[in-house]
C-alpha cells in the first residue's frame, strides 16, 4: 500500500485528470469502490433487510465520494440518506443522482436543532463520515465543529450506534501530522482512496480511524507521479510475497543457516528469544553463540540450537572470542549481533575486531599443526549478512567510522534511544519524524534501518520506506526487541534480500503481537515468549 502526504496525493490526482482520467471519473470509481466496501464491512453484502445508511458530506471531494456511495447503495435497495454540511444541494448533479436512485438529501443549515440529524442517526446501520477531506487543517471551523459534535454525542449516547465508516479520513484529522480536533467521530473503519494517508499512522489519528482499507480510484500505475512514491503502509500481501517458497525436497540446509550473537550473564534469556524466533521464521539451523558459562542455562530450553561457545570475562563476550566467531562462520548465511550483550568495553571490542577482520580462517589446515617457522595460511573471515541489534547498536556507534565497517546492506533494529546514540540526535527530534529520520540515515549510512516504536518504519538505503500500521503496548515489553531481531536474520539466512527480511520480519512481529494480546486478554499481560508463541499463527495465515 502506498503511503502519500497530502500534497503527494494531490499531484497524483491533477496528473490523472490532466492524463484523462477526469476527477468526476475518480469520484465515481471512488464512490462505487466505498458502497462495495461499506457492504463487506458492515455485512450486508447479501442482506434482504431493509438497510438505512446515513452520510455527512462535505463540500469537497470526500462528500462527493459519499454521495456517489450513497447513490449505488440507493440503487442497492437501501435506504440512503445524505446530511449535507456546507455543501449546497441545488444544481449538484450528484445530490440530484441521489434523490433519483431514490434516497433522501437535506441540508443541515436548515436542522437548526439537529432533530433530524439525530433522529437518522439512531435509525442508521451505517453511518459514513464524509463532512471533510484530506486537506483538512486545525483549528476546525464552528459550524462544521458543531454538527459534528452533535453526531458525535447522538452516537455516543446509543447502546447499539451504527458501523462508523470514514471516507478517506475521519473529519477534522490532519491527514499529514496526525493531530485531530475534539470533535472527530471516532470510525470502526476508514476507507482511504488510492493511499494510506501518512497523519493515519500517526497519533492520534489512528485511534479514531479504526480499520483501514484501501479501494482503487482508476489505474495510477502509468503516472509518474504515482510511480515515484517511494514510501509504503506494509500489508499482508506484501509480506506473503517476500517470503520464501517451501518445496517438498527441501532439507535444513535449503534454508541457511542463522548465527546469533547474544547474551551476558545479565541477559540470558535474549539469545533464547532471538534464535527460536530465528526458527519460527523458518531458517534451517540456528547456532546460537554465547558466552560459555550461558550454555547451562539454556541448552535444556533449546534442544534444536547448536552452540558455539564463546570466551567470556566475568559472563559477558571478551574480544578474544571474535576470532573464535570468525572461524566458526563458514556455514553462516546471517548473523544476528547484539541483544542482551551489555556494555561492556570488552564486548565493544569483539564487536571492533569481528568487523576489521581480526577473526581469520584457515583453509585446509583445521586439525593439523603446521612445521615450526611455517607461516600459517590465513585471510581475514568474510562476514556473512548482518543485522545488529540492541546493545550491539551502542557499543557500535562507539567505534570511529562504523557505518564503513558492515558489509553492506547490514540491517539495523535501533528503538528511539539507540537511534540517538546512532545519530546523535534527541530522541524527541527521532521521534517527531520518524520516517524522515529513518530515511535519512539508511541512506548516508548505506544500511536498512529498523526504526522500532508504534508504527515501526523500515528504510532502505535506496529511498525506499515501509511503515508497519501497527501500534500497540503488547510490544512494549523486555525481550520484543530480540523476537523482532531473531525474525529477521531468521529471514536472511534464507537469502531473503536485506530490506524486503526487515520489512516482513517487522510486520509479522508487530501481527504477532497483536495476537498475542487477543490470546492473553489485555496487552499488559504480553509477554515476549507469547509473542513469539504467536508467530506461527501468523504465518499461517499467510500461506
């Protein structure tokens, strides 16, 4: 799904009406798309009953959206009323194609008391929410704030309300920063047009939007304008596309093999988390490499990892164990650094000597000893595709030049916090724009960033963006992060390419978490281990 800003879409829309696709011809196609979408989500696709509908339509383009709805709906058998806010019914053709197909049109300057506004309010099966537009901006004006607020109040006051569908946006949000007026309707659903609107995946906005759905306005595709929208909303068909196929002669070695880097003595269970979630995101063999004294501790709760055991100072990575890593690498097609490492200076400097190649292999000579004096054969270890995570992040961003020290693209998972350590900025300068941010950095970096939070944005270093359209308190809990992590190199070891992994390993955690808090009943009571138990379920609906 494309993700636009105001203006994005606005161009896009000029350049199709300059192109021949007329903006009467988008309202219709629009409207047509909405009524068939309105039946779906209201279940009356097939229903005999006799089915009121009441629309609030604006002036601009989304009250004409409503009302072409509200006319195929009228041609439907239903019973479809159009309460019209500023918006005038003499000689608009599309009130009059209203009335024609049967419905009923009144104007809310002449319902000076909101009688019967209200009284088609607590009549209504559905009510679309098509008093303003995309172009929206605070403050929202009186009279408009007015019939609003008291639809909102007759709705609140129902015991069995109507099924609430916004027509591209619910009226009074900013579709570009997410802020909303008092008076907004809170929408079960929201049917946007062509694009998710970028203010949708923003807060407040997204918890009055409801479910979003998206519906065609005519064919974009040629238009160069559309084309050049680099910026997504991910959804489950993007993601069933990115993951891989599963033959029938496949064996565990069709499927990579993920390494993971993880863990201190402080931090056990983080290595655990990342290499099941490794697992369920379907790579063949996941090794886990550990300090050596965590080995105990977990190999019962793991009996389908392999393990590298690795030296440690006082239960966390020494340095000397990146050449131990390294030589144990061959196999590797992704490795995952960093959750529960700690901070300690030892552990920075394995990160540095794993990354400027103090870890070496030797070919043909593992096993043998070779004649005194005899120079060994050795070359530094080629690291295989990286994703860092967690505390490997900060102790990352502490050596000079680290960007030039990953293979490119690594994958990087960093929340606000090691954002900032990352890039030096405040995590309120990080978070008031996320996507920019995100953006901004993949690209000087030459890496994909995993920018985590509500709404989690993936940027590529090509310009390329996906927002997950998920917000939710089941994520926030210790040990998501390393689920998060141990699904992506759990992907790349698959050969899945660096940002399409980030992308569909983001979106299938953030569904998992949601499901995971359907399972428990609230989302306080998530943990990470239910979100991973949850992961499976998601994937099967994937398939």
């Amino acid at each position: 799904m494309k993700l636009v800003s105001v203006s994005e879409m606005r161009a896009v829309e000029q350049e199709a009406d300059a192109s021949g696709l007329t903006y009467n011809l988008m309202m219709e196609n629009a409207g047509h798309n909405l009524a068939h979408e309105v039946m779906e989500l209201a279940y009356f696709q097939d229903s005999e009953e006799d089915v009121q509908v009441l629309g609030l339509c604006g002036p601009g383009n989304n009250g004409g959206d409503t009302l072409a709805a509200l006319t195929r709906l009228a041609e439907k058998g239903w019973t479809a009323r159009a309460y019209l806010v500023k918006r005038k019914a003499k000689d608009d053709p599309l009130s009059g194609r209203l009335e024609a197909a049967g419905g009923e049109v009144y104007l809310a300057e002449e319902d000076e008391n909101f009688h019967q506004l209200q009284a088609f309010v607590e009549t209504a099966d559905v009510f679309l929410d098509g008093a303003l537009g995309t172009g929206f901006k605070l403050p929202l004006k009186e009279d408009v704030g007015r019939v609003l607020a008291a639809a909102q109040g007759f709705l609140a006051g129902m015991d069995w309300p109507p099924f609430i569908v916004a027509v591209d946006c619910p009226s009074g949000v900013d579709c570009d920063t997410g802020q909303a007026a008092a008076q907004v309707i809170p929408a079960d659903a929201t049917v946007t047009m062509a694009a998710v609107k970028r203010g949708l995946l923003k807060l407040p906005a997204y918890g009055l939007a409801g479910e979003l759905r998206i519906v065609g306005i005519g064919p974009l595709d040629g238009l160069k304008s559309w084309q050049a929208l680099r910026n997504e909303a991910a959804d489950e068909e993007m993601v069933a596309a990115i993951l891989p196929r599963r033959g029938l002669d496949a064996h565990k070695g069709t499927f990579g093999t993920a390494f993971v880097a993880a863990g201190s003595l402080n931090y056990t269970g983080a290595a655990l988390l990342a290499g099941k979630a490794a697992y369920r995101a379907g790579a063949g063999l996941v090794t886990l490499a550990v300090p050596a004294p965590l080995h105990a501790a977990l190999a019962g709760h793991f009996p389908e990892a392999t393990w590298l055991l690795l030296p440690h100072e006082m239960g966390v990575i020494a340095s000397g164990a990146a050449d131990v890593l390294a030589k144990n690498l061959e196999r590797a097609t992704a490795l995952l650094v960093g959750p529960g490492f700690g901070l300690e200076d030892t552990t920075k400097e394995f990160i540095a000597d794993l990354l400027k190649g103090a870890g070496v292999m030797s070919h043909g000579q593992l096993g043998f000893v070779k004649s005194a004096g005899a120079k060994p054969d050795r070359k530094p270890a080629a690291l295989p595709p990286l994703v860092f995570d967690a505390d490997g992040l900060k102790l990352l961003a502490k050596l000079p030049g680290w960007p030039n020290l990953l293979p490119a693209p690594a994958i990087l998972t960093p929340h606000p916090g090691e954002m900032s350590a990352l890039t030096g900025l405040a995590v309120d300068a990080i978070q008031a724009d996320r996507l920019a941010v995100a953006k901004k950095y993949a690209a000087e970096w030459g890496h994909v960033v995993v920018l985590k939070g509500a709404f989690t944005v993936v940027a590529a270093p090509d310009g390329r963006t996906a927002t997950i359209p998920v917000a939710t308190p089941a994520l926030a809990r210790a040990g998501s992060g390393d689920v998060l992590a141990g699904l992506i190199v759990g992907l790349r070891a698959q050969g899945v390419e660096a940002y399409e992994a980030a992308v569909a390993g983001a979106w299938i955690h953030a569904q998992a978490g949601l499901a995971a808090a359907q399972v428990q009943g609230s989302a306080a009571s998530v943990l990470a281990g239910d979100v991973l138990d949850a992961v499976a379920d998601v994937l099967a609906e994937l398939e």
